[in-house]
C-alpha cells in the first residue's frame, strides 16, 4: 500500500513539472525582431491587446516599421483583425513609440476603431509612416488635424436638405416704342378743288410752302377750326383755306 501510494506521489510531482502551454503569440514580420523595431513592436502589441481587450492571437498584416525624423522615435504601422471579429474588416493602427536609450520610454497610440479616429490615423499615417517622417524634434508645432467626420459610429448619415431652386424671373417686358404720327398712313377723308391758286401752310396761317395752281384735285386729310384743311395726294402736304377749294 505504501509502494502504490509513493508511486502516486512520483507522478504528480512529474506532472507539476510539465512546462505550462505557451500563450499565444502574434507573428512579427522579420524586420521588426532586433532592437529597437523590436521593442516598438512589442509595446504596440501590448496596446493592441489592452485596446482590444484580446488576450488570444492577433491577426496583424502590412506592419512596417519607421525610424522617424527625431531620433528618439519610432512608428509601427499597420492593420489588425481582432481574433474574436474574423467578420469584421482590419482596423488601421498607428503606434508612435518613443525611447530613452534602448528602453520604449512612451507610446502613442491611434487605432481605427471610430470615424473620429479613423481621420486622426489617416492623418498619422500620411505624417509618420516613412523613414524620416514626423516632427524633427518634440518642440515642433503639430500641424492641425483635417476636420473629423460629423457622424459618429451608430448614427443613421442624414444629407442636408437641397436648398429650394431659386424662383424663376421673369423677362422684363419691353416698353412699347412710341408710335410715330409719320409711320401712321393717314386715310382720306374726300377730295377737293382748287378754285383759284391757293397758297399750301405748314399749318393753319403757317409758313407758305408752295402755291397750289387752279384746277389741281387734292386729297382731303383734316379739318381744323377757322375753315382750314389739311390736303395732299396720297399723303398730307399742308394746309389751304377752304375758301380757296371747291366740293368741300
């Protein structure tokens, strides 16, 4: 009894002794396994999983590394696919890693997770993702940010109402030229005589224009006070007394 129970005791100490099963690891791309690329990728990951809330792999892909303009920083760029959302599409990350010595001594990190974010890691990416990209040193101004979109994740996109086409204007009427007393075709009222020359006005007791002879048949046009008329052939020539004309 004694043997079997010192044999039961040999294996659970063998046992305890089995290594524990390894957690598992993310595969990093083999230019960001020495040095400092290699800390700025394992400080990245470790936001990752804290951002994430993952403890199982992450499934990264176009992960590049970047020294940047100031020497004590380093970028990690790329996408990740949480291990629990294969549904989901990769979110972009941006992790700016600063360091003392050989040591991450900070961590900037910017993931994709919302529209807000998903401009403020465009605009990173565009500065940083490149061998010497951002500021040259920690005092240099940051550039603004582009405007972050209006909507937030979960709210319906409503468009701005269209504004009203304007009414339509009308085309101004053009004022109806004044009819000239020339364009007007005077219409004859009869004819007369002339029974003795007769002197032709301008207007009743006008200006002479020419002497009408005897005899001549005019066109009777108008009939003023004072027994004058207006006569012509065809058209108005001027004015004769009526005591010159004859079939008035």
């Amino acid at each position: 009894m004694q043997k079997i129970g010192a044999a039961a005791m040999l294996v659970l100490l063998v046992a305890c002794d089995d290594p524990a099963p390894a957690a598992p690891r993310t595969e990093v791309p083999p230019a960001l396994t020495e040095g400092r690329a290699a800390a700025a990728m394992q400080a990245t990951e470790e936001r990752l999983r804290t951002r994430l809330r993952e403890e199982g792999a992450l499934t990264l892909r176009a992960v590049q590394g970047y020294r940047q303009a100031m020497a004590e920083a380093y970028v990690v760029c790329g996408q990740v696919l949480p291990g629990s959302r294969r549904s989901e599409p990769y979110l972009p990350f941006v992790s700016i890693v600063t360091f003392e010595g050989e040591r991450p001594a900070g961590v900037e990190f910017h993931l994709a997770a919302t529209s807000a974010e998903a401009t403020r890691v465009y605009y990173e990416m565009v500065d940083r993702c490149f061998d010497g990209g951002g500021p040259p040193n920690a005092r240099t101004t940051v550039r603004p940010l582009p405007p972050a979109p209006s909507v937030q994740p979960g709210q319906p996109f409503t468009p701005p109402a269209a504004a009203a086409p304007p009414a339509p204007v009308p085309a101004p009427v053009a004022a109806a030229a004044p009819v000239s007393e020339a364009l007007v075709a005077p219409t004859a009222r009869g004819t007369v005589s002339v029974r003795s020359a007769a002197n032709l006005r301008s207007h009743p007791g006008g200006e002479v224009l020419r002497v009408v002879p005897r005899g001549a048949t005019l066109d009777v046009f108008e009939e003023a006070p004072g027994g004058w008329y207006r006569v012509g052939e065809g058209e108005p020539w001027g004015w004769v007394h009526g005591s010159l004309l004859e079939g008035r």
